[in-house]
C-alpha cells in the first residue's frame, strides 16, 4: 500500500465522494493501514486527544506553596525579625529570621513534591481508564489505545462502542449513532455511507461520524478523517476555557476545619498579644518581636499546613492500591461514597459468574445431546453420553443447531500462543466453540456468506442474519437466534433430522417444557430457526439488489417469520470461585447484593441461592412484574427482592431509584451502552473492564479491570479502610496541633505557676519558640500523617455497618477526642518545663533554654507517642502495633531529627536549644508515654460503654 496522502489532515468532508476520501488517505477500507503508515502519522499528526489546559510550570506550582494567609503570615514575622535585628545593630546573624525562611522553604518543597506525586498517581489511573478503539491494520483487528488513532484508520464499530475519532462512514448494518453530546439531539441517528451536500448542519451529517459520540445500535466500519483538534469535538473544546474542578465533601469539610481553626486563632492570638503586650510592659523592639512571633507562634501551631497536600496524596495512594487489586477508581471524591455502600446490585454474567459461556447440552426433535469441555477452548465432542456417537438423525438436528448459532453470531474466536479467547459477545463466542468441537467451522465459513442483519436488542431478544447458501444455488437464507419463547413464537415448523415437519401446539408444549428444564438446572437457553428466503418455484424472495449488497436491518426484521424451529442449547457460566466467599463478606459488612440479569428467572434465582445472595424461599421478579408495578409498589418490592431477571436496562434505573429513595447508598454494575443511565444515576457506578463497553466505562465512575464481583468488595473494604485512615491522620493532626496551641496559650497565662515568669527575668517569655514549633510541625505532621495515611487495617471494617450519608468526618467524638488529647500534650510540656525550672509546682535547677528544650523535646516526643494512639479511636495502640513500617519509619526519623537539633550546634544555635543530658531525655520521654497511656485509659472506658450501649440496644430490640 502506498502512503497517498494528498490532503491535509481534516480537509476531507461529508460532501466528498467516499472513493477520493479513500485515495487522498491511502486506505484500503479491507485492510486499513500498514502498522507503519500509521505509527509515521502519529508521530508527524501527534497523539488523537483533546488538547487541554497547558501545564502549570513547575516554577509557579512552587511558588503556589506560598499562596497561603498562614504563609504571609509567617513572612511578615521574617520581615519583623529581620527588621528588629536590623534596628538592634545587626549583631550576628538574624537566626529567627533565616530558621523561618528555611521552615518555609522546606514545608513549600514538601508540599510541592507531594502535589506532583498526586498529580502522577492521577494521571497514571487516566491511562488505565483510557478508551481503546477496534482498527483495521493490515486487515487484522487490533485494539489500540483511541490517542494512538490516525488518518486513514479504518474504525471498527459495534453496539457500546466510543468514536474514536471523525470518520466517513464505509460500511454499516443497523448502524445508529447517539450525538447528544456533540448536537444536543436526544434520538440517535442512522448512519449509511455516502456523500451528502453542503452546509448540512451536523446532525445530519449521516455519512459521518463523530469524535465522542456512542454507537447505540448495530455495527459498521468508517475511515477516520480527522483527529485530536481536527475533529467536531476539537473545535468546540478549542471554544472553551479550561474548568475549574469542584471540590469533594471531603474536601470542603477539610477546608472548613483548616478555615475554623485559623479564624480561631487568630483571634486567640490576638487576645493574647493584646493581654501581654499591655501586661507586660513591651518597651523594647525585641520585646515586640517576642510579642509578634508569639502571634505566628499559636498560628502555626493550630493550623495543620500540609493537611490538604497529605489528603491528596493519601486518597491517591490508596486508589493506586484498588487499581493494583483491579479496581480502577476515576475519580478521588469516589473513595469516600465506597465507604458508604449499603446495596451492590450486579449483573450475573461475567462479575458473579466466569463469563466464559459454555454450550452443555443440545436439544433437537430427536433428543438431548451432551457437549464436553469447558470455557473457550474448542476440546470436547458432542455425544449421547459417556462418549456414545449421535445417530445419524440426531447429528444433522445438532449440525444444523450449531453453525446455525454460529451463523447468526458477529464474535470472534481466537487462537494465540495456545491461549483461546474471544472478542464479542460470550453467548455467540460459545455456539463458535461447540461448532468448532464438532468440526463445522470450516465447511460453514466456505458454503455461506452474510449479506444482512437485523441486531439483538434488549427488547427484540433475538438477532438475524441474511445469508447467502453457495451450496443450494446461492439461495439466501435466514437464520435467526435468541431467547426460545421469543424465536418459537415465530415459528411454523420444526426440523427432525433432513425432514421439516408442521409444528404444532403439542410440539410447542414439550419444547417450552425442555427450556424451562435446562433452565431449571442454570443453564442459559437460546433458540435456533432459519428460514429459506424462496418460494415454492426456488425464487428468491428478497429483491435482487439486496442480494448483490447489503439487506437493510429493517428488511430483515420483516422477514421473521414462518421459522424453522431447530432446538435449544442449554449454556452455563459457573459461578465464579470466590463470588461465594464475596458475597458472604458483604453480608457481615452490612452491604445487601442484589441480582440484576437478564437471564431467566430460574436460571438467575438458581445461581443466586448457589453464591448466598437468595433464601431457599426467595423468588425472582422479572421484567414484566416491574413494568406492572408503579413507583409506590416498586419501593415496596425492592425492600425485600434480591433477584431480577428478565429485565430491561430501564428496569436498572427505576430499581436504583428505588433504592435510594430508602436511603440506600447504591453500586451498580454495567457494561451495555443502555446502562449508562443506571450506573450515572447510581452513588457508584461500576462498569466492567472486560466486557463494558467504551460508553459505560465513560459513564461509571469505578471500572472493574477483571469483571469480577469480589473485586467490588474488596473495593468497598479498601475504601472504608481509606476512609478510617484520612479519620487517623486528621485525628492525628488535629489532637498534635491543639496540643501546640494549648502549650503556647497555657504557658503564657500560667507562666507564674510553672516559673516561666521567674526565669524571664521580666521581660516577655514564651514557652516554646516559633522556630520551635515550626520545627515540630515539620518534623511530626507530614512524614507521620503520610504513614497513617497507607496504615493497615487496624479494626475489622468490615465488621461494622456503612457509614450513613452525610455522616461528618471529624463527629463530635473525635473533637472531644481531639481537646483532651491535646490538653494532655500540653499539660507534660509545661509540667516537663516548670521540673527543670527553678520555682513555680517544681524546683529545678537548669536555666530557660534548657528547660524550653525539655519541654520543646517533650511535645515532638508527645507527638510520635500520639501517631500510636491515632491508629484507632477504640481499639489499644498495641494491637497490630507492628504491621506498618512507614510509620515506624517516621517515628524513627522523627526521633532522630529531634536529638539533631537538641545535640548539633549548627542547629541549636538556629531553633534556641541547648544539650539535654540522660536525666533529661529520660524524664522528657516518660512525661511524654503519658499521653499514650491516657489515651489508652480513655479507650478502655468507652470499649466499655459501646459494650453496654450495644446491649442496651440489643435488650430494647428484643423487647420489641
């Protein structure tokens, strides 16, 4: 093939003639593209995707670190230390100054470096999620990702499937295309290949179609003519500015807090600058400064800087891990509504079952026949039982049977390196294996030729094919699969052996009564009747147009009737292994599974009482059930009904609606294009990975890589896991920071009790410095809170209900929770530094700086004690106590760091501190485990009361 390329990309039209298109492209609609053609325009033409807001530069997403009031804050106290460093002389170096700077300089990279690993984890789960489209190149189908799409692609569409890119339109069965998101027109339109006339207005374009748009019915091919920008959709982006990302509840309540807690001190603050500046007298530009970076001081201790860079990264790391465990989270607010899952409604096929579709067993007039083997690999025969032959009748019923499966089928079985698979639809996929293990397939791919289909659709339960019979004179031939009461309502005669005979009320009764058998035992049943499209003299029905071309869906649809019945094949798809398990997890959780198919009843009813989801007295509601009943009624029955069967996608978005009308937090599962409104309407909808089609993966907001049903609930267990971790790290952040306040705030107004007052001589004293607390800020927030944040399971998740809706994320009980915590971290800071003072409760004997240094070493070891009692609100810091390294990392580091800046001159000389000696660290680190067993003391008592409160609860409800 020839490059041929005369034409600039996108300046091909719907009003060209499709054979010059063809040529300017260089495209063989046959073939496609040779591999390398197309990997030379996509590096010359540049990858097919919209091109968004350009990135910030690194520069400014550094200096966006400062873009903070606390920061200005904490600049304005650099330039009040440099000044009155200035004013006294420039004696030395203005060490309160450079230590800020260089605290801000550290925080700002920490924050800098934990922005862009968000940004990483973020855009690694785009390319997990991204869409993939079907091409032809060198005549062969292949799945590329939709950016690596070219001109003169040749796109191969089918029901489910995202337009890749523009493209004319070569080839089409049936083919409808949705273009709401590009017209606004809510009816999809029909697309055929032509060539239209100028200035029609895009939705009537019907020889095109469109970047971004979703085929709802049918399939086609068509040859890409324009990409990336140079496309429909790229012109109406390049209109629009780049938006602004709402933030999640979670997100908003963090901001809340981080907004109420600096309101708060702030005005605390400037009570207490007030109260010691007019107490004590200041008189001197260092006393003023004293008085300034006290301010700084209870500001920077109360408000946790790094919390939103260390809640991005955490909710980051923890949808990386769902997507290790196949479950790809799209969006980060998603995490939170996991945790909140209170129904799961799934499909049966593939996601509780192994989608691997299996024919088992063959009726026809002559009798029941059994198909060995299992899954896609075509090993096994069909046989009476224990490996005996069918009889010679019998057999061409089964011939007929399966290649006639096989006729009307647009799967594709395939072999690579030993490994079966399939690309299309399971069900069809199984007739292609059957025929395969009784040696059909080639002699049916020589002797006919498909000139027309008419789709299954949910609501026609059946699909035909026109076909051209090369032994028989070139007869057309209808062939016609699906549901057997729907294909059977069709018929007028049944096959028994080479023989057609009438088919009458009797016959009708006994073959009903064989499917609702097989389905009686989970097998799925589908029905198999053709048609000759002649007369009585041998003449084609059908004009001889269509023969020489392609006959319309809508011809074919016509001509369904007086059918052949041949018979019923009985299909399974075991149950996956560990849906059972899965499903028995969710129950404990508290999270009900219900059963959405569209399978028949008893087949969907067995599989559900086989993996738990049923009782022995459950019973399926089907389709017509749900259409009968109005919205009250359907309330009603959704309280109780775990099975639906038979059900139409619609029927998915009322049974949703349903449930959240009770309050319900609802996951449901999808992979057709008409699920795309259920899974919308859901909390979280999950779209399957394998078999969902481009359109729900776009619409739900967790896609299942492996379409399994355990990966839903392993999902729901990792997100309520990082939902108590963000409750840690909070906790965690929270208690720490008021604990600073407090020791700041508390040991100015007890400064006389604790010997602060002697020791300053008169003057203004702190208890601790505000490079001191930025030191601890930098040292115990961000390392540890990071490590809480990937912490282990520490309590049974799953062994409590979903959190309810709307439920805070820091309750009163945490706050509660907070203050005492951080009262008891200022209550051992001061009590350290009043032991070392002389006067005040305790006479010591060492002087300011050494005692501030206690008591400064106390609150940073205080701190690394609280990481321990952060990992639950409830359960003892010693339980599971080693299961997380990074957190014992960061408290090593921690500890490190601290006997740095207490020991290294360098760093004394910058953060105030002087050598502590054994005595010392030793009372420092025992005053310290105080708030450990504090908080362990105040956990024993509410284990104790949520015992009493739990039986109180359980006595009441027995009672009643």
């Amino acid at each position: 093939m020839t490059e041929g390329v005369t034409t600039p990309q996108g300046s091909t039209t719907s009003t060209d003639d499709l054979e010059a298109v063809l040529g300017a492209l260089g495209t063989d609609p046959g073939r496609g593209l040779a591999p390398d053609v197309a990997a030379r325009r996509l590096a010359e033409e540049g990858p097919n995707e919209l091109r968004g807001a350009p990135p910030v530069p690194r520069w400014r997403a550094f200096l966006g670190q400062f873009q903070d009031p606390l920061i200005y804050l904490l600049l304005a106290a650099v330039v009040v230390a440099t000044a009155a460093w200035w004013l006294e002389g420039r004696r030395g170096l203005p060490v309160d100054a450079l230590v800020i700077t260089v605290v801000l300089l550290l925080n700002a990279l920490l924050g800098y470096s934990q922005e862009a690993r968000a940004e990483r984890a973020v855009a690694a789960l785009q390319r997990l999620t991204e869409v993939r489209a079907t091409v032809l190149r060198d005549g062969r189908a292949l799945q590329v990702p939709a950016r690596e799409v070219v001109r003169g692609d040749v796109l191969i569409l089918a029901e489910g499937d995202s337009v890749a890119a523009d493209a004319r339109v070569v080839e089409a069965h049936a083919l409808r295309v949705a273009e709401a998101a590009l017209t606004g027109e809510s009816t999809a339109v029909s697309k055929a290949p032509g060539s239209l006339p100028a200035g029609l207005p895009l939705g009537d374009r019907t020889d095109t179609v469109f970047k971004g748009t979703a085929v709802t019915q049918g399939t086609g091919r068509a040859v890409v003519v324009g990409t990336a920008m140079d496309t429909e959709m790229g012109r109406i982006a390049a209109l629009l500015e780049s938006t602004v990302r709402e933030p999640t509840p979670l997100e908003r309540e963090i901001t809340f807090v981080g907004r109420f807690l600096g309101l708060a001190v702030v005005v605390i603050a400037a009570v207490v600058m007030a109260t010691v500046w007019l107490v004590s007298g200041v008189s001197t530009a260092e006393d003023a400064v004293a008085v300034l970076l006290l301010g700084v001081s209870l500001a920077v201790a109360a408000v946790p800087e790094g919390l939103p860079a260390v809640l991005s990264v955490v909710l980051s790391i923890g949808v990386q891990q769902m997507a290790r465990r196949d479950a790809i989270v799209k969006t980060l607010s998603s995490v939170e509504t996991l945790g909140s899952a209170s129904v799961i409604c799934s499909d049966k096929t593939g996601t509780l079952t192994s989608n691997e579709m299996t024919v088992q067993e063959v009726l026809t007039a002559s009798g029941r026949a059994h198909v060995s083997g299992v899954g896609y690999r075509p090993v096994g025969q069909v046989h009476l039982g224990a490996g005996e032959e069918l009889p010679e009748e019998q057999r061409a019923e089964g011939v007929v049977l399966l290649s006639g499966g096989a006729l009307s089928s647009n799967s594709e079985l395939r072999e690579e390196n030993g490994e079966w698979s399939v690309l299309g639809d399971p069900t069809e996929a199984a007739f292609l294996v059957a025929e395969r293990k009784m040696g059909l397939t080639e002699r049916r791919e020589r002797r006919f030729s498909r000139v027309g289909e008419a789709p299954f659709t949910s609501e026609r339960k059946r699909m035909s094919t026109v076909q051209i019979d090369h032994e028989h004179d070139d007869q057309p031939v209808l062939v016609t699969k699906g549901a057997p009461d729907v294909v059977l309502e069709r018929c007028t005669s049944y096959r028994v052996g080479m023989r057609t005979l009438p088919l009458d009320d009797d016959v009708r009764a006994r073959v009903l009564q064989d499917v609702e058998r097989l389905s009686g035992q989970a097998l799925r049943t589908i029905g198999v009747a053709y048609r000759p499209l002649v007369d009585a003299a041998g003449t084609p029905v059908l004009d001889a147009a269509y023969l020489e071309g392609a006959v319309p869906a809508e011809v074919a649809e016509g001509l369904e009737d007086d059918l052949t019945w041949v018979g019923t094949v009985g299909m399974i798809d075991p149950a996956r292994e560990e849906a059972g398990a899965a499903v028995r997890e969710a129950h404990r959780a508290g999270v009900r599974v219900v059963m959405i198919t569209g399978d028949h009843p008893a087949t969907a009813l067995r599989i559900a009482q086989d993996l738990g989801i049923a009782g022995p007295r459950s019973r399926a509601v089907s389709g017509v059930e749900l259409d009968r009943l109005d919205e009250a009624g359907l309330r009603e029955v959704v309280t109780e009904a775990d099975v639906y069967a038979r059900v139409a996608p619609e029927h998915k978005l009322r049974i949703v609606d349903a449930l959240q009308s009770h309050g319900h937090v609802v996951a449901m599962t999808g992979d057709g294009v008409n699920d795309a409104p259920a899974l919308k309407s859901a909390d979280i909808g999950i779209a399957m990975g394998i078999t969902g089609t481009e359109v729900t993966k776009e619409a739900g907001s967790m896609i299942l890589r492996d379409d399994d049903f355990s990966t839903i609930v392993a999902a729901i267990r990792q997100g309520r896991v990082i939902f108590d971790n963000i409750k840690k790290f909070l906790r965690y952040l929270l208690s720490s920071n008021m604990g600073e306040v407090l020791t700041v705030f508390l040991g100015v107004l007890l400064a006389p009790v604790i010997g602060l007052d002697v020791a300053s001589g008169g003057g203004v004293v702190l208890p601790l410095l505000a490079t001191q607390i930025l030191w601890i800020n930098l040292v115990t927030d961000s390392g540890p809170a990071l490590a809480l944040g990937v912490d282990p399971e520490t309590d049974d998740v799953m062994a409590r209900p979903p959190r309810r809706p709307g439920e805070r994320v820091i309750d009163g009980r945490m706050w509660v929770g907070v203050l005492a915590v951080g009262a008891m971290m200022a209550a051992v800071t001061l009590l350290t530094i009043d032991v070392f003072l002389p006067g005040g409760l305790v006479a010591g004997e060492d002087d300011l700086t050494v005692a501030r240094t206690a008591g400064f070493t106390t609150l940073v070891l205080a701190q690394l004690f609280n990481v321990l009692n952060s990992r639950s609100q409830t359960s003892s810091a010693f339980r599971r106590i080693f299961t997380n390294r990074w957190l014992w990392a960061s408290i090593a580091l921690g500890v490190l760091l601290q006997v740095a800046v207490v020991h290294l001159p360098l760093l004394q000389r910058a953060f105030g501190t002087a050598a502590l000696d054994l005595r010392h660290w030793t009372v420092c680190v025992v005053l310290a485990s105080g708030v450990l067993w504090f908080d362990e003391l105040v956990k024993v008592v509410e284990r104790r009361l949520d015992r009493r409160r739990a039986r109180a609860g359980a006595e009441a409800g027995g009672r009643g």
